[in-house]
C-alpha cells in the first residue's frame, strides 16, 4: 500500500512541474532600435530588430517618431509587418532642419513593447547653384539670356529666370525677371522692354524653400537702331553714351529723305542737307565706315534717331575732358592732347602701326572726307573727321561749322572748323 502510495506521489509532482513550464505568463516584446541613415530633409531609414516576442506572436512592429522625446504608436508610425524577423522602416513626411526621436516598437497581444531612443535631424535646404549664361542676339529693345541650375540645394525648384535692371545686382523683388520654369538644369529667357543705348546689369536666379540665389552678374549695353533699321553699337564714356559705329542712315528720323548727291561740282555749292558714300560707293563703304554728310545735314536737328542728336561742341569737349584732356586744352584750335586720339582710334582698321588702344570705347575708323569746295574723296585709311552741330557764329564766321578729326600718325585730337559744305562722318550721342 504504501509503494502504490508512493509511485502516485511521483507521477503527481511530474505532472505539475510539466504544467508549471507549460503555463509560464507571456509578456510584451522585447526590441532594439536601429540607428538612422540616409537621412534627407524629409525622411530617414531605420528600423529594429526583435529581441524576444514575448511569447506571444508579433502582430505588428515597425518604428514611431516624434519631435518630442518618447513618441510612442499614437504619434506618426510605419507598420512593417508582424513576426519576429528584422525589419527595415522609412520615415517620411519630415519637416527639414528638425530633431526627431525615434523608437522602434513591436505589439504581440500581451501590448506594446519599445526599443531604445534615437534621434536624428534633417538636412536643410541650401541655396540652389547656378550659373548665368552671356546675352546674345542684343538689339535696341531685347536680348536673350538664360542660365543652368546644376545644384538644387536639396530642395525643389519652383521659379527660375534672368533679373535685369540699371543698376549693378539686380534683384527679383525690385527690377524686371523672367519666369522660366521650374527645377535644375539649363533654360534660356527673354528680356524685353529695353532702352537703347542703356547699361543693363543681369543675372540668373534660382527660388527653392530656403530663398533665392543668383548666378554671377554681367552687364551689356543696348545699340540704338536708326530709321532704317540700321543697327549701332554704342558705348558709355564718362557719363555720356555715344554711338560707337558711324552714321549710315539715308533718311532722317521723321522718315523724310536725305538727298544722296554724287557729282562733285554739286557738293561744294550746297546749302542744305545731303550725304554721299567715300567715292559714291555705298557697297563697300557704308557698313565700314558710315556715310558723309554736310554740316547742314548734321544742324537739323532729325539727322541721328529719335533720342540723339548730332553732338555739339561742348559736348565733344566733354568727352575729350572724361579721356583726361587738361581743361586749358580744350578750347584750343589745332592738335591737343597726348594719347587722348589713340584712345578714340580703334585697335585695328588703321594702317600699319597706326591702330589705337580703344580704351575709351569709341572705336574710331579713318573713313576719309569729302572737301568741302571740290567734291573730291580724300584720307580714307589714314584719317577720320567728325562734325560737331556747332557752327562759328558767334565769332562771325557763320559759314563754317566745327569738327573733330584724327591721323594714324598722331596719337593726339584736332579740333577746328571748315565750311558746312565739306562731307564728314557723324557719331551720335544720346539725348540726356
């Protein structure tokens, strides 16, 4: 009896010890959070890796995140999955430039179990790259420009385009832009609305999240276009702007016709308005060197495009004074100066080693005269006159008009006056 009392005995503490293993509690899961990576200004990757689950089956893990620390699954959260592999999770919809904190989670049906904290913060957007694209096809009232954008700054590009305006870093809350599109890469602009004979200073730009930047700057100056049509660079000397290319107009500005006379005799009794071409040929001359004209032409008053005049006296005095002409010099009747002429002459167009420096801009060329009695074509190549619309009235010598004129053999400027009849080239400048 006591034997089989025994033996139950043992079966019952078996039996029990099985029943205590088989009946352990579950608990909630156990995980570890994976540090961030490829961090952007509007996601991350992490992740985690399940440590335990807690006896119980995952039915859901992935990583929450907050700006405030300890964010848990009622704060913005991935799902990715269930049991107990590791996952990988990508965070996104951030905010940039912001400190997040993150923690990876694992739910079985004990609860919510989660890992250590992280915390990471997001890229900010920097300002775009970008260069900016020299004008072309400049004429008196567009140009093109454009630029390429070779660095968004991480951000999303949402306007593009050139600014432009008279006065150096142009800016597009103040002076006139293109819009061109939106996101990297090259685009071309138009600008229009413009002024002839005007600096312009221009520069690309690029708008992201962070603001706008700009390419680097570069400036132009438009040409003026006469009644024809005729195209003229100009150039800003001091604070005047000169045509830098002769007059080649056959028409006054108000569209009337400028009398074209080519017999020699004609041309010294003249006492109205006419031009000609060096030797009566327009083919060769005119796109070189302009056209000549009477001095009764040039006193019009509608001879250079609507804008300019024919420049006085003064004015030319004015230019000489910017190039560094004393001022006891000017008024004086004859060669003056030193190199004030080699800064008008152009670098090339004149004889052997009679070419200018051009630093002035006025890119003058030797298109010869007409002589002011015989009609005949004299100096092309070796010199070059220009009127004035001054005459010598006022020292009673009405009859005669004055000009300026430069030698390939002298660095200097002659000043003088002669009879309105003589032929001579004109530069216009820009009405104030």
């Amino acid at each position: 009896m006591k034997k089989g009392f025994n033996y139950f005995m043992l079966i019952f503490l078996i039996s029990a010890i099985f029943m205590a293993s088989g009946c352990k509690k579950a608990t909630v899961p156990e995980v570890s959070t994976v540090a961030a990576t490829e961090i952007t200004i509007n996601s991350a990757v992490s992740g985690g890796t399940i440590i335990s689950d807690g006896g119980e089956d995952i039915t859901e893990k992935g990583v929450c995140w907050s700006t405030a620390v300890s964010p848990t699954i009622a704060d913005s959260r991935t799902n990715d999955g269930t049991g107990t592999d590791d996952f990988v999770s990508n965070i996104v919809g951030l905010a940039e430039g912001t400190t997040y904190y993150v923690r990876a989670y694992a739910t079985n049906d004990v609860g919510t179990a989660y890992g250590n904290e992280i915390t990471f913060t997001t890229g900010q957007v920097g300002g775009a790259v970008l260069t900016t694209t020299e004008v072309t096809n400049v004429t008196s009232s567009t140009a093109v420009s454009g630029g390429n954008i070779t660095d968004d700054g991480g951000g999303t590009i949402t306007a593009r385009g050139i600014c432009w305006g008279p006065s150096a870093n142009p800016t597009i809350e103040v002076n006139n832009k293109t819009t061109n599109g939106t996101g990297p890469g090259s685009f071309s602009s138009n600008l229009t609305g413009l002024t002839d004979g005007t600096i312009y200073y221009y520069r690309a730009y690029a708008t992201n999240s962070s603001g706008t930047t700009y390419g680097q700057e570069y400036q132009f100056i438009t040409p003026v276009t006469d009644i024809e049509g005729n195209l003229y660079k100009t150039v800003k000397i001091g604070n005047q702007v000169w045509m830098a290319e002769n007059l080649k107009t056959t028409k006054y500005n108000d569209d009337t016709s400028i009398p074209e006379v080519t017999d020699y005799t004609t041309w010294g009794t003249l006492t109205t308005g006419a031009y000609c071409w060096y030797e009566n040929d327009g083919d060769y001359n005119k796109s070189i060197y302009g056209g000549l004209y009477n001095w009764f032409a040039a006193e019009t008053g509608k001879l250079c495009p609507t804008g300019w005049h024919v420049p006085t006296d003064p004015e030319f005095n004015t230019l000489e004074l910017t190039l560094g002409l004393h001022a006891d010099s000017v008024n004086i009747w004859g060669w003056r100066g030193t190199d004030h002429g080699k800064q008008m002459k152009n670098t090339t167009g004149w004889n052997e080693g009679e070419n200018g420096t051009n630093t002035s801009g006025f890119s003058a060329l030797p298109g010869g005269y007409r002589h002011n009695t015989s009609g005949s074509f004299n100096g092309r190549s070796t010199l070059g006159y220009w009127w004035t619309s001054s005459d010598d009235a006022a020292n009673g010598k009405p009859e005669v008009g004055w000009y300026r004129r430069l030698d390939g053999i002298y660095n200097d400027v002659y000043k003088a006056s002669t009879l309105k009849t003589a032929g001579k080239s004109i530069r216009c400048i820009k009405n104030d």
